[in-house]
C-alpha cells in the first residue's frame, strides 16, 4: 500500500493521515468547497476538490472520489466513519477499480447492513439475539401478531437503519398501525429502503459493544468493551471502558460471542459488535458496525493498540501481529465528543468561526480534532468538532481528568455542548455507574 486516499472529512480524516504517516504511508485529502482550508486539506500529502459544501455532490459523490484516486494514483481509499464508510456500493466499485477499500468485502458489508438479515444469521450461530421478527417483517399484520407474541413494549426499527433513524418504541396495540407506518416513511426517506424489522423492546438496559479485529488468514481477535450507554435521541455522547454493568465472567462470555459473530460474517478488517445487556445481565446481538467507530480512541488507550493502523495493515494482506491471549486491558478510559450545538435551544447547531481555542492537555489526556483558531465550522455536516479522551488507572482517576479537561477547555465564537457534558461528568449517579439509557432524559433533561 502506497498512496491512501481518505474519503472523509474532519477528526476522522486528520486521525488517518496521522497513522499513515507514521507508517511512511503517502495520503490524499479530498475536501469540499466549503473545506477549502480544513486541517485535513493541509495535513496529507495531496488535496483535491471534489465538489460543492452539499454531501451528495462531494463526500457521497462516489463518481467523483474514484476519479481523485485515479488523478492522484491512490492505491487504496479508507472511507472512515459516516459518508460511504458501510455503502456496499462504494466498496464494490473500489474492488472492481483495482482500489483496494480499507474495510470489510462488500459483499460482508452489504450482509450486515440489513439489521434483520444480520440478527437471523446470528441467530442461527448460537449468538443471543432480541426476541422479535425473523427477519423483516411482510407487513402491518405481521407486526401485530408478532408484538402480541413477544409482548408489549416493542421496537420498530428500519432494517438498512443507523444513527438513530428509522426507530420507533411502541407501548401497546392502539400505537402500533401509526408507529409502523412513520417508521416506514422514515425508513423509505433516510434509506431509500422502506424494509422494517420488529423486536421486544429491552427497557432501560446498559448499551455496549466489542471492538473486534479480524485478518483476511481467519485470525479473529476482540479489544474488549465499550459501554456507550450515555446516549441523547439513540446518538451517543459519552462512551468508556470497561463497562461498571458486567462482570469478569460475562466480559468473556460477550467476547467469545463477538468473535464468534465475526468468523460466521466472513468479517475482516476492524469492526464492532453492537449488544445490548438487560437489568439480569442477559446480553442479546443488536447489530454490527463494519467500519471505524468514533470511540475506538478509548479501546486505544487501554489495549495500547493503534486500531487504524491495524486497519490499515489488514487491508495490505498481512497476519495479526497478536493473538487473543496477547492482549492486555489495563486502566479506565473516557470519551466526550464536542459538538458545536447549543443545548439549551434544543441542541441547535452552531456553526461559525472559532475565535479563541484552548485545548487541555496533561497526562492521560487526548485530544482528537480538526478546529484551530480562526476555522470556520461551516453547516454543512455533522456538529462534533472534537473528542476529549482520558485514562486513568481506575474509574475515579479517568473521570477527574474528564472534569478537569472539560473545565480548562476553551472554544470562544461558537456554543458547544461543554456544559452539558460537564453536568453528566459531575451528576452522582454518574459518578456512581448507576445509568442506563434512559439516563439523560430522565437525570440531566428532566427539567428543561
């Protein structure tokens, strides 16, 4: 691998160019108009405009970002996370272009990213999945027969669905017809895939998820966890490992599975097997993510671990380096993302310049960005800016450092989410690891 063209944007992008460089990797940058000056464009070794600020004219413009690795000779393409990073599509077309992707086969890609399809083949490998549909369910009457056999409360979910969209709690039989026709309408509009699934809804449970890495010689390992139960709208805020909800024993159980689950997808490349854990400590399969994560910093951070090089050196052909018994956990972790939104206006977002930056530093503390002083945030994309990341050698340690980074950081110009993440770092049940899913809504938002 030679030359790695990233087709991404922001964090993500500057995180990549970064590994590539320290493995003597050359890297293109492609950007928007509207990124003309983005850190990214200034890091890597070439720059090419792709199009206009829209997304589907630049950073999902699959025509365009093949033509750059062409002009610029790129090898290989890491799409990061978001944009193209699980289109099926995108990965097909870089294979049948000689452009190595640095990812899963397409083929794997597009196996688990339909959501039902992904729980029934879990299923039938033994790996504990939600009671509910299987597969997607063949219409309105299905939906109903099936939720008055798991019992209420359900969960309606878009079968191709992710970041939040596509869902639906429903708490009983009056609610099920509107709810199972918004999610199809949402389904159909986000997805252009209007294919929905139906499960028993599991309240108020603990979200947390195994960070895995698999070769292409069938060498399959997992970092651990993560709990991500910390969650606003079904988007995470706050991620850390390892979880305070699981135990030694059951740690190693939902280990064993997610490897499992990776060598029946034919999985390669770094990847995240998404479970949800109930208030008995029962752990069922939820999904697959088959890219980067944006809290693979804390795993890191933990395991020693660099997870895009690893990627990055799967995708060349070569062995993992390491085996399962190799690994070693040591610490606590946290991660808070900052985004440039206004929370008490119902979490507007707030693009513009950034006219004072200062960002915490010390041990134990790091920073994933790509803002400096005088950028300009523009409104075209998502709201994270940067990633604050701790490491402590146990919980208490990993969380003072958190407050303390929150405290010192300064991003004047635009309004950020600092407060609101400093409110959840600060709250006693927090402190305590007594949450679940609901926590936001009812410890932090309860009174808003």
């Amino acid at each position: 691998m030679n030359k790695i063209l990233i087709a991404n944007r922001g964090e993500i992008a500057v995180r990549i160019i970064r590994a590539c460089k320290e493995m003597n990797i050359k890297t293109v940058a492609i950007y928007s108009e509207v990124d003309k000056d983005a850190l990214h464009t200034r890091l890597a070794d070439e720059a090419i405009c792709i199009g206009p600020a829209m997304p589907t004219k630049s950073y999902l413009n699959i025509k365009n970002i093949i033509e750059a690795a062409y002009i610029t000779k790129a090898d290989s393409i890491h799409p990061g996370f978001g944009f193209l990073s699980e289109n099926s599509g995108f990965a097909k077309i870089c294979e049948e272009s000689n452009i190595k992707f640095i990812g899963p086969k397409s083929d794997v890609i597009d196996l688990l990213g339909n959501k039902s399809n992904a729980k029934e083949m879990m299923k039938n490998a033994g790996v504990p999945v939600i009671p509910g549909s299987n597969g997607s369910v063949k219409g309105l009457k299905d939906v109903k027969q099936i939720a008055d056999e798991i019992a209420y409360p359900v969960i309606l979910k878009a079968a191709a669905g992710g970041g939040g969209k596509g869902i639906r709690v429903v708490y009983n039989s009056e609610e099920i017809e509107r709810a199972y026709n918004l999610v199809k309408q949402e389904a159909k509009n986000s997805f252009n895939d209007d294919e929905i699934y139906i499960e028993k809804f599991i309240q108020n449970p603990r979200h947390i998820e195994i960070q895995v890495l698999a070769d292409e010689h069938g060498n399959v390992v997992h970092l651990g966890e993560r709990d991500c139960t910390i969650q606003r709208n079904h988007q995470k805020i706050i991620e850390e490992t390892p979880s305070t909800a699981i135990d030694e024993k059951i740690r190693n159980k939902m280990g064993v599975a997610a490897v499992k689950a990776t060598k029946i997808a034919g999985y390669t490349s770094c990847g995240t097997v998404e479970f949800l854990v109930d208030k008995d400590k029962n752990f069922y399969f939820m999904e697959m993510n088959t890219r980067i994560q944006v809290e693979h910093p804390i795993t890191e951070m933990r395991t020693g671990i660099d997870i895009v090089k690893e990627q990055i050196k799967i995708a060349g052909g070569e062995c993992l380096r390491f085996k399962q018994k190799d690994i070693e956990f040591k610490g606590h972790s946290i991660e808070c993302r900052i985004n440039a939104e206004n929370p008490s206006k119902n979490f507007m977002p707030s693009p513009g310049k950034i006219e004072g930056l200062h960002f915490p530093g010390g041990n134990g503390v790091r920073i994933d960005t790509a803002i400096y002083d005088g950028y300009i945030i523009p409104s075209n994309y998502d709201s994270m800016i940067a990633k604050i990341i701790t490491f402590g050698v146990n919980r208490n340690e990993a969380i003072s450092k958190m407050r303390r980074s929150l405290e010192e950081l300064v991003i004047d110009g635009i309004q950020t989410n600092q407060d609101f993440l400093l409110e959840i770092i600060r709250n006693p049940n927090f402190i305590r690891g007594n949450f679940d899913t609901s926590f936001v809504e009812s410890e932090i938002l309860r009174d808003v």
